[in-house]
C-alpha cells in the first residue's frame, strides 16, 4: 500500500452481495435479451439496450429482499 492512501475496508457480506448481484444482473440481461431476439435469429445490441430495464429490476429486487433480511437480523439480534 502507498503511504498516505487508504482502501476503505469492505464488509465480506457486503462483497458477497455486490458480486451476486453483479452476476444477477449478467445472467437477467441476456436471458431478457434471448426472450427479446426470440423471433430474430440473432441477439443485437438493441436487444441488450431493450432488456436492461428488465435485468435492473431483477438486481432492484434482490436488493430489497436483502434489504429486508438485514433488518430482520439485525432486529433479532438487537
């Protein structure tokens, strides 16, 4: 590390989350793309640009369901 300059630490379940819904996000995008491109014998980038809508509703609910987990531990622990 560089005298002077810090990396903030990052909480491993933090970590954890944001690489699962990083892959969430990867997997919603081209499974919406393939449903879109359907007819198409071909997926283009009109496709993706079309599904992200899609995939970043999937990673917004993930993200609240975690949302609500950790309140809910964090309640029975306090």
């Amino acid at each position: 590390m560089v005298e002077g300059h810090s990396c903030p630490r990052i909480e491993l379940e933090a970590a954890r989350l944001a690489d699962e819904w990083e892959s969430l996000f990867s997997a919603e995008l081209k499974l919406a793309a393939e449903q879109l491109a359907k007819p198409a014998s071909m997926i283009t980038v009109d496709h993706y640009c079309q599904a992200v809508p899609t995939a970043i509703s999937a990673v917004l609910r993930a993200v609240e369901a975690a949302t609500i987990g950790v309140t809910h531990a964090r309640r029975r622990t306090a």
